[in-house]
C-alpha cells in the first residue's frame, strides 16, 4: 500500500504505551522493538507479497531475503521466522513446496531457525515471513536518528521494481533480469556485520517506498539530506527502461505520497523516477561517522556488495528536506 494511504490508516490506531515497546509503528520503522531486560531487546517484524518473478523457488529466496532484511536494518540478528503463506487451492502443490524450499534455503543462510507458519487458500500466491530477531537495547539502530555531517550509504543497487516491470512485459532480457534477481536474492546479512563495527546512527532498508521516501522518514523534518545524484548504484539498463515508459505503479504512489516536499523538476526524469522507483529486497541505508565512511565501505565491497557507494550525507535543516547535486 501506498505510503499516504497506511498514514490515513493508521492515523486512527492508538500506539501502545508500554515502557518495554521501544519502537512500534509511531516512526514508520522497519520493526517493532520490546525491551526483555536491561541489556537484550527482541526485535519484530513481517512482510509477505505476491511473485515478481516466474520461478518458484527464486520468489521464496527474494520474499524471504526481502523480510529477514527488517532485522539486518535494526541492527539485530535474526533468531527464527515463521512462514506466511497464500495459495491457490487446486494450483499444483509442487510450486508451494518449492517456494517454501527457496524461503527455507534464505533462513538457512541467514543462520535463522524455520520454526512453522500458517497457510490459507486464496485467490492468488503471496509468501513472506514473520521474523523475530534479537539485539542490544543500547545498540540497535533508529530509522530517524541521523548525526548532521554524517555520510549517508546504500549498500544496493536501485531499479529492481522498473527492471521486473519490463521483464514481466517481455522487454528485459536475460542478463537485465539476472541481475536484479541476484541483487534481490542477497541477504543485506553481510552489510550488516560489517557496520556492526562501525558508527552508525540511523539505519533503514529500501523497500516498497522507494529511495526518497525511506529517506525523509530518515530525516523526519529535522534535518536534510543531500543526495549526489551521479552516485546513486543502479541496475545497468534501468536509464533506457525508464525512458521507454517503463514506471511502475507503485513508483508513481511515491511520487503523489512525497508531493510537493521535495522537487525533482530540475532532475533528469529517469534519476527522478529512480529515487522513486520501489525496490523489493533493496539495499540498507544508513549514516555513518564521515572518517569512517571510506573504510566501511572498502569492507562492503570486499564482502559482496560491490555497488554499495557513497550518496550524500546529513545536513543542517534550512530548507528543502532532500538537496539534489550531481546532476
């Protein structure tokens, strides 16, 4: 759902007041987080949706890969997940065993216990998981805690919702969709372990609302971000597809939900619709102490993330909430 819409939704729901309920819904966070004592916190999160890609085991991978990703951007490890599971009733059983086979291949990698889950009948496919994971009170990470003159990092390239839509239209070929399926399938575990060492203060993943909007949740209206724009990783043919008309749905909510808050008329319309473009299983974001910022990301690229790159940094709020350069 749009960003707009849960915000209406949600608008009418009274957040919990418990003192253990450090994080809930109040800050459009990537998981709730309940304090269990002084030190240990569990972390809680859930996401499922419908395939995007045609083979079954590949869209338990990425479904899985994209619901692990909440606890990774919180700072935490995962401990155990539970399946969350659609299915057509009279489909062929074969697909729903192998969607479950590529879930449960992600949580073994992710060292993540597969602990059960519940299944309905329903029109269509969707799978994801319930992930419960664990961290430090003092050390997990806040979605809107930026450190002005903090370097903001992205550790994955953008542009999977427009490279899925050609490839759904026939139009990507098979090294376009190889590419955004690999990126889909990569555990941001490996991200994680190595910030661990380093200062961060404010964490999220790119998902579903794509770049802009996950990053004024970063911002929250106390500060601004400045993003260079000829920085931004990207999936090789995601320019041409844009201009081939190539804007999905769900990019186009982003652009109405962020509205007038940030202008990106003066913006080449392909970076534009880029930042807007909603990412399944998409990279972490996060800032991070500027002396370290080179180092930390030298240590992404020798682990596998090897379009993690530097986008910009954390401002002083005198203006607009995201400042474009680069262009």
């Amino acid at each position: 759902m749009a960003p707009g819409e849960l915000r209406s939704i949600l608008s009418g729901i009274t957040c919990s007041e418990n003192d253990r309920l450090l994080v809930g819904f109040g800050s459009s966070d990537d998981a709730a987080v309940y304090r269990l004592d002084e030190k240990h916190c569990l972390l809680s999160t859930t996401d499922f949706f419908p395939p995007m890609v045609s083979d079954a085991r590949t869209f338990g991978r990425i479904a899985a890969a994209n619901a692990l990703s909440d606890i990774y951007a919180m700072g935490g490890k995962p401990l155990y997940a539970l399946n969350i599971v659609c299915f057509p009733q009279g489909l062929d059983e074969r697909i729903m065993q192998e969607v479950l086979a590529g879930g449960a291949e992600k949580c073994e990698e992710a060292e993540t216990d597969l602990a059960g889950g519940h299944s309905i009948y329903d029109e269509g496919i969707k799978y994801g998981l319930a992930v419960t994971g664990m961290a430090e009170v003092d050390k997990f990470y806040r979605n809107n805690t930026p450190r002005v003159g903090d370097k903001l990092i992205l550790t994955k390239p953008l542009g999977v919702g427009v490279i899925t839509a050609a490839d759904r239209e026939g139009e990507a070929d098979a090294s376009d969709s190889a590419e955004a399926i690999e990126s889909m399938m990569r555990l941001n575990k490996y991200a994680a372990e190595k910030l661990s060492s380093y200062d961060i203060s404010a964490c999220t993943d790119i998902t579903g609302f794509g770049l802009i909007a996950h990053t004024l949740e970063m911002t929250a209206g106390k500060a601004s971000a400045e993003i260079i724009c000829d920085s931004l990783p990207h999936l090789k043919r995601v320019k041409h597809f844009i201009e081939d008309d190539y804007i999905t749905g769900g990019g186009k909510r982003n652009r109405k939900f962020v509205g007038s808050r940030v202008d990106t008329s003066k913006l080449p319309l392909w970076i534009a619709e880029l930042m807007f473009d909603p990412q399944t299983s998409g990279g972490l974001l996060f800032t991070v102490d500027p002396g370290q910022a080179d180092g930390l990301l030298r240590e992404l690229h020798n682990v596998g993330d090897v379009q993690a790159a530097i986008i910009g940094s954390i401002k002083e709020r005198e203006g607009d909430e995201i400042i474009f350069t680069g262009v």
